[in-house]
C-alpha cells in the first residue's frame, strides 16, 4: 500500500524513543549497581585489611617486646655479673670473673645481627667479639662457625650504617603525645560515608595499633626499671628503622654523660614471606613495601610495629565479575523489551501484506467479475428485447450466459472454501476412496472443461488399478483436480500440444495423481508465489488469464487438511506438472 511507508516510519519512531529511554535507564542502573559493588568490594578489601594489619601486628609484637626487654649489658660481648647493674662500662678489670653475653652465638629467629654502636662511632656485636676476649667468647659459642658469618654481617653493618643518623633518627623523648595520639594525626570526624569513611576507620585502627605498641613498650621499659639500674642509666623506647636499606630495631641507651645506641639487624626477606604467609587466606596477593620516611598519608595501611605499608591487592572475590540480579533483570527486561518489538514489528508485517493481499484480492476480483457481469447484462438484455431472432444464435447467447455462470460458480467456490479453512472449520468426512471411481466420477467434468478450452483430456479410469483406494474427502479431491485442469486450459491453451494428461501411481505408503500439461510452465520467479492466496494484482489479473490467485493456495491447504500435499514438478520438455500426493486407504 501506499501508506505503508508512514506505518513503518511510525513504528520505527516508537521504536527508537523506547530504546532510547531503556537505554538511558539501564546505563544509570548499572552505574549506581557498579558503583554499589566497588563500595561493597572496598568494603571487604579494607576489612581485610585491618583483619591482617592486627594479624601482622599480633605476630610481630612479640619479636619487638623480646628486643624491647633486653638488658643493655647484654649487647656487649661480655660482662661481670657483679658489675651488671652497676658500671659494667668502665675500664675493663680482668681480676673480675666474665661472663659471655646471652645474645653471643647465634641471633634469635628473624634477626640477622645485634649490634651496639658506641660513643666513639664503633660498631660492635655480641655475635661478633674481637680483642683480648675474642677467643673466650668464641670458645663458649654452640656453633662457632656462626661467628664469621656474623663478623661479616658487622663489617657490612659498619659499612652502610652511620652513628649521627642513628641518632637523628633516635629522639631522646618517644614520639607519642600524652592522650596516645600521633603527632600531625588530627582526630577523624564522624558522619562519613563511602571511602571517607573507610580511610578515617583505618587511620583510627592505626592509631590503636600503635597506642598499643607503644604501651607494651612502656610496660616492659617499668619492668626494667623495676630491676635495680644505677641511676644514671637511661635507656630509650626501641625504634624499627630503614637505614641504609636495612630494617633495624635500635634505641638510644645513656650511661652517664655518654651516649650508646643499641639494637638489632632483623632478616627482612625472612620476615616479609612469614607476614605474607600469614595474612594469604585474607589478602592472597598481598604485598609488603618498605616505608624509609613515614608520612602522614598513607598511614592507614602501615604497621605500627614496623616500618612497612601493605599493599592489598586484588581480593580474588572482587577478581570474579560477579552477575547481580539488577543485571539479571536488565537482561530479562531488554530481552522482552526486544522480543515484543520483533512481535509487534512481525503483527504489523502481516497486518500490512494482509491489507495489501486484502486489496489486491478486491481489484483481482472485481476485475474478475466486471467482464462476466458486463456479458450477462449484454446478453440478457439483448435476449430481453428480443434483439436474437436466429434461434442459434440464440443457443449461443445463452450457452456462454451458462459459461459464464459456471465460471463465476467456480469462483465463488473457490473463495467460500478458502474462507472456511482459513477460519479453522473441517471439510468434509475423510474416509477410504476407490482412486478408480473417483476418476470416473470426475472425468466429465474435467473432460468438459478441457473442451470448453479446446484442449483434451488423456485420463482413462480402466488403466488404474481398481483396488488403489486414497484416504480423503472426494468432494476436496474433486475441487484440486478441477482447480489443476482449469490452470492447465487457462495458461495451456496457446500450447502446440493441446493435452492434458491425468495420471494415478503408487509410491510407498503414498498414492500420486499428476495433471501435467505442454504449456510454457512456470518462471522461477513465479515459483516462489506459486501457492501463496491472492497473489495476482488487478493489472495481473487483466494482461494474464483470467483468475484471482486462489486456485493453487486452495488446493495446497485442502491437500493437506487431508493430510496429503500438492507439489509442483517440473517436465524435462517443459509445461507444468502438478503432483497430488494423498495417504493410501
């Protein structure tokens, strides 16, 4: 029609505007749902976090308190027992009786060397004795052969480490102030929400976790205090520090006017892959980094006990996109949205070919009726007035007048059967069918119908077998054979060989009766309409035979509501040959 076009515009406005608008939706939707699973993701990351950050701490906080807690004679290679707690650093008296060092042999677990730096800038170890008393200590060591690989660690010691940065970095008071807070760590404010409220969580928790270090430390220094200590020993808080790429525990000892700093050298590969270990089950990509300066920021994720911030990575749950039922739903909606689209897109197709079909069905038909209608007026009122004395011509006036009546019989038949098939009613009883007797019965008519065309019918009933017996309706078989023979006449009828051969053959469970005829047959690109209802136009209809197009879509439906089939088949010398297969009785 020629308005489809606007339909179709109309639709594909609507079309796009829905799209439009869900695509908008969605696109929101899944940016709040993105956004909801990051919070929820960074939720778990950072309670990981502090879940392994108290873990990692727990594990170290015994190592630093037994640091803590050592006596600061002990880092010398030996002392008196009577001068201990007195003023073991003066001049050496051999008349007193020695006693190696408890730090002299090998280094406890995760250290690699004690050292003590004196006032003159030297480095010495209990692991490590050299002078008069080298070969004492030596003698007395579990395994001596740890003593040279302490004495290199020493030499390496001295080497990378220097007195005035240990003390710079050594504050004679402990850097924490009197309500516990960090300095430069203002208290969070509350009320937030999001990552805000992550971080200032964490920045607390680190805040806790070093109150709580650096409250063990202070009970272990009233523990040592509590031990008789000449009173003008002062030993400092232990403090863990990178210098010169090495993580050590040092802190500042004062014995009178001069200044000691003491200390350890931990094993910082060791110490990483047990914390890593540790905290796999929480963080399994986890990652420990040394921090030479600590700042302000970035604090949320260090260690109170030592200098190293934690690198979480990628939580292996947060690795996995997982699907939300708002993804779910959307996909469900889109599908939908989409199938009812293609629904409504496939109604309106057939609504427009219908109303085309519709209208060209009325232009075929009214041409159809238009020239039998117009011979009927004509004739009659010639018959009428009493125009024809010639009684012949008389006859013949009124054998077309019945011509023209079958034909428009024929037609109308034709419609009404399509009609009541396409509204679901049955046909007739189908029931077993001599194929002989129904030849018989039908072979005038189509005899009749070949001669009105001047053609010939080649159908004998004798040459089929007389027990082939087809199961059908014979008032439906009729109608198909009369449709095939009146299309053969019609298009036929300019064919050199005017025949119309009707044939009846057995093939399996199936009985075939073929009508073929000799005229031009049937272009390929007729082919693919050539059972389709109400195909031919008004101007088809007017510059080919005569007809509307319903014939073959006839016979096909009321073939298979039999539940048989009609086919076409080509012949080799051409024409077109029409095959009716039909179950065996």
């Amino acid at each position: 029609m020629s308005r489809s076009w606007r339909i179709w515009l109309a639709f594909a406005v609507c079309l796009v505007v829905v799209l439009s608008a869900l695509g908008w939706i969605s696109r929101e939707v899944l940016r709040l749902d993105a956004s909801e699973a990051h919070a929820r993701r960074q939720a778990a990351l950072e309670e990981n976090v502090r879940l392994a950050l108290w873990r990692m701490e727990s594990a170290l906080t015994p190592l630093v308190a037994r640091e803590s807690a050592r006596p600061y004679f002990t880092y010398a290679a030996f002392y008196t027992p009577e001068r201990a707690y007195a003023h073991m650093f003066n001049d050496f008296a051999w008349d007193n009786r020695l006693v190696p060092s408890p730090l002299a042999g090998k280094p406890g677990e995760y250290v690699l060397l004690h050292f003590q730096c004196r006032p003159d800038g030297g480095f010495e170890s209990p692991q490590a004795p050299d002078g008069e008393v080298a070969a004492l200590i030596q003698s007395s060591m579990a395994d001596p052969g740890s003593w040279a690989a302490a004495a290199e660690r020493l030499d390496e010691l001295r080497m990378r480490l220097k007195r005035d940065e240990l003390l710079a970095r050594l504050p004679d008071e402990p850097n924490v102030g009197p309500a516990g807070e960090l300095p430069g760590l203002a208290q969070a404010p509350g009320g937030q929400a999001g990552s805000e409220y992550q971080s200032t969580r964490s920045v607390r928790e680190y805040q806790k976790r070093h109150q709580l270090q650096a409250a063990a430390q202070h009970q272990v220094q009233e523990l040592n205090v509590q031990v008789e200590s000449p009173p003008d020993v002062r030993e400092g808080m232990i403090r863990p520090l990178w210098l010169g790429g090495m993580l050590v525990l040092a802190r500042r000892v004062a014995i009178g006017d001069r200044v000691y700093v003491q200390g350890c050298w931990l094993d910082w590969p060791a110490i990483r892959t047990w914390l890593t270990e540790d905290i796999a089950d929480l963080l399994p990509r986890a990652a420990l980094e040394p921090v030479a300066e600590p700042s302000v920021d970035g604090r949320e994720r260090m260690l109170a006990a030592l200098p190293i911030r934690l690198s979480p990575g990628v939580l292996a749950s947060a690795e996995a996109a997982s699907v939300s039922p708002i993804r779910v739903s959307l996909t469900i909606v889109w599908a939908c949205v989409l199938l009812a689209a293609s629904a409504v897109a496939a109604l309106l197709a057939g609504a427009v070919r219908l109303s085309e079909r519709r209208g060209a069905f009325v232009s075929a038909v009214t041409h159809e009726l238009r020239t039998p209608l117009t011979t009927f007026r004509m004739y009659a009122e010639m018959l009428a007035t009493g125009m024809v004395a010639d009684e012949a011509q008389r006859r013949h006036y009124l054998e077309t007048l019945r011509i023209e009546a079958d034909r428009l019989s024929h037609l109308v038949q034709n419609v009404l059967s399509y009609a009541r098939l396409e509204r679901g009613r049955p046909g007739g009883q189908i029931e077993p069918i001599g194929v002989a007797d129904l030849l018989a019965r039908v072979s005038g008519r189509l005899t009749e119908r070949a001669a009105q065309a001047g053609m010939d019918v080649c159908l004998d009933p004798a040459d089929v077998d007389p027990s082939a017996r087809v199961m059908g309706d014979a008032t439906a078989i009729e109608q198909i054979l009369f449709n095939l023979v009146d299309n053969a006449c019609k298009y036929a009828a300019r064919a050199n060989d005017r025949r119309i051969h009707v044939e009846v053959h057995r093939a399996a469970d199936h009985v075939c009766i073929t009508v073929c005829d000799h005229g031009p047959g049937i272009s390929r690109h007729d082919l693919r309409r050539l059972f389709r209802p109400f195909s031919k136009s008004s101007q088809q209809a007017a510059n080919s035979a005569p007809g509307v197009g319903l014939g073959l879509a006839l016979c096909r439906r009321l073939a298979r509501d039999m539940h048989g089939d009609l086919r076409f088949r080509g012949t080799p010398d051409g024409g077109a040959c029409f095959e009716l297969r039909l179950l065996a009785g």
